[in-house]
C-alpha cells in the first residue's frame, strides 16, 4: 500500500490533491471557513471514493495551520467509510453501520485498523465503537476535531462520529501510544464535586482542585492553562495512564478537557525528556516493521503548542519521517483504541 500526502496552505483543494491518482480512501484536515466546501469538492473530485474529514491542522514535514491538508491511501488497500451519528445520545443506535463494515471488507487484527473523526463525547463514542472491534482484535486510532463538525462520505455531520476500516492487503497493522509524561512525587488525588457534563474536577481530597493544584506546583490562577502543558492530571487505567489536560479555571474548580467522575483516582504529572522518548518511539516502530508502507498519527494540539514553543516542532516532523511516509493529524484529543486521552500521539503503522 501507499500513502499520499498533499496540502495548501492557502486552502485551495486542487492544489492539495495535484498528483493523486486512483485512491481507495481518503481523508481530509480543512479549516472552519472552507470545511464544507471543501467536503463538497472533494467528492466532486473523486466521487464515490470512500472519505471521512475534519475541521483541524494536518501535517507531513511541515504543518498546515489554517489551510487544507489530504492523505489517501492507494495500491494495496481495502477501505470503507461510515458515520455513527447522535452521539451525544446514542451512538450504539447506529453500530450495525459498523458491524456491516467489519464484515463486508473480511477485517481481521492483523491487516486492519479503524481511523475516527469525532465531533465530541468521545468517551461515549470510543466504548461504543470498540466493543464492535474488539470482537475482531481491530484497533483503533483518531481523535476529535474542532467545530463540532466531521464528514463521511461527502456529506456533512454534526454530533456524530467518522470511521474508516483501512484494511492493508499486503502486509500487517499496529496502533501505538505515545505518553511524554511520567509521576510527579507521590501525589494521589480522589475527585470529587465533578461535573460529568462539563468536564469539570471541583475537589482533590476533599479541597479545592485549583487550590490543590496552585499549592503543589506554585503557580499563579492565570498560569494554570498553560502549566497543564508540564503538569497535567492522570488517571490510572490498569497499566496505563490518561492524561487529563486542564482547560480553564472555573471559581475554584478546574475545567478538563476530559471527563472526570467522582472517586476517581488521580496523580499529577511531569513532562519527561520528550525528545528521547520520541527516539525511543521510532526505534521501537522500526524494530517491530522492517519495512514501512505508511504512518498516520494524531498529535494532541497541546503536544503541537509544547513542541512549538521549545522549537521542536519541526525536528519532531523530520524524525518522524525516519519511518517513511508520516502525515497525521493536530487533534483536541486523541483516541486508542477504547481510550480517549489528552496531550499524546496515536499512530498506526502500516507494513
């Protein structure tokens, strides 16, 4: 199989797509203003062709900010795009969609994977959607996109969800994880006061979360938002950790941009040596696929502000084209599997 990767900075499609020939899916990374033209003339352009897209930043080696961004997946590859839609009240009405798929493209663990766009809820989405994939051992990569809107299909959705079963037909697939943070001290918070519906941690141990948070790093109230990019919550989760990104201070509760639930257990977090970890990374890739087709990755938009600000940004694209042809996505949130975390990269490989 093949990947491409195209992308205009100024938004003109036509110049994204310049040199695609015959794809067998397609996904699109636009911006607010033109998303659903560009959705319109991308099915105009390749009509019938399996897609799904989302309002978001994408990138190879460079980054597009506020233009468009394809990658297509050709020669060699079987895919099927498809939409879950109500999921802010029930996705699970609409997984026969994806049960259907499953079965019509003969999807097995080894060969394939399922790439989703989300509008929101994801928690709720990613539960919904795995319990059909796990059945088959298929993994799961994506993430959230901003605006509340997503595509599949060259028609526009909003509160839904958009999938994509890739199945390679020449060689296997592996999802990977990235986490860039580790413990900090012996912290272990119980929430509570939360506020499912709005994200929202009202007290760590029975005291004010902002509180408790000012308290252990010595930060100002302003300086939370971005401390969050150093310091974000964990929640254990058997042997591994979700980040939970801190959006805004609200009173003295703190604002996530995941879900928490009351009892909970939390720790807090430090950034570790990201640059090393990113090696370890691609080293374990490249030792698990001698030879490499294609990488899609998401990366949290917190990890793309971190990388920018320490002028990493484009060092990390440049390794990250070690492995062969990357390209992925800047998400508000970042799926694997039945997980939904916050400041990581997702990828799948494809051999």
């Amino acid at each position: 199989m093949r990947q491409f990767f195209g992308m205009s900075q100024s938004g003109n499609l036509e110049e994204a797509v310049r040199g695609l020939k015959a794809p067998q899916l397609i996904m699109l990374m636009s911006n607010n203003e033109q998303f659903e033209d560009h959705v319109k003339k991308l099915e105009s352009l390749f009509p019938g062709v399996p897609s799904i897209g989302c309002i978001g930043m994408s990138y190879d080696v460079r980054v597009v900010e506020k233009g468009v961004g394809v990658i297509a997946y050709y020669d060699g590859v079987n895919a099927v795009a498809n939409v879950l839609e109500h999921v802010s009240v029930m996705p699970v009405k609409y997984i026969g969609r994806l049960q259907k798929d499953i079965h019509t493209i003969k999807s097995s663990g080894r060969d394939t994977v399922c790439i989703d766009f989300c509008s929101g809820n994801d928690a709720c989405v990613l539960t919904t959607i795995y319990s059909a994939l796990q059945r088959n051992n298929i993994s799961l990569v994506g993430g959230t996109g901003d605006g509340g809107k997503i595509s599949a299909n060259g028609k526009v959705y909003e509160d839904a969800v958009a999938y994509a079963l890739v199945k390679n037909l020449n060689g296997k697939v592996k999802a990977y994880k990235e986490n860039i943070y580790h413990q900090l001290g012996n912290y272990r918070f119980v929430a509570s006061g939360t506020d499912k519906a709005n994200y929202r941690l009202g007290q760590l141990n029975g005291k004010s979360a902002k509180q408790v948070y000012q308290n252990i790093l010595h930060v100002t109230e302003e300086q939370i938002s971005t401390q969050t990019f150093k310091n974000p919550f964990g929640k254990i989760n058997g042997n591994d950790t979700c980040i939970i990104s801190i959006k805004e201070v609200s009173g003295n509760s703190l604002t996530c941009f995941r879900q928490v639930n009351d009892s909970d257990v939390l720790i807090l977090l430090e950034l570790g040596d990201y640059r090393q970890i990113v090696r370890d990374t691609i080293q374990t890739i490249k030792n698990d696929f001698p030879k490499i087709s294609a990488v899609f990755s998401v990366n949290c938009l917190f990890r793309y502000l971190l990388f920018t600000d320490n002028n990493y940004m484009k060092e990390y694209l440049m390794d990250m084209s070690t492995l062969g042809q990357h390209a992925g996505l800047v998400g508000y949130g970042e799926h694997y599997n039945n997980r939904f975390v916050n400041q990581s990269m997702t990828c799948v490989v494809f051999e």
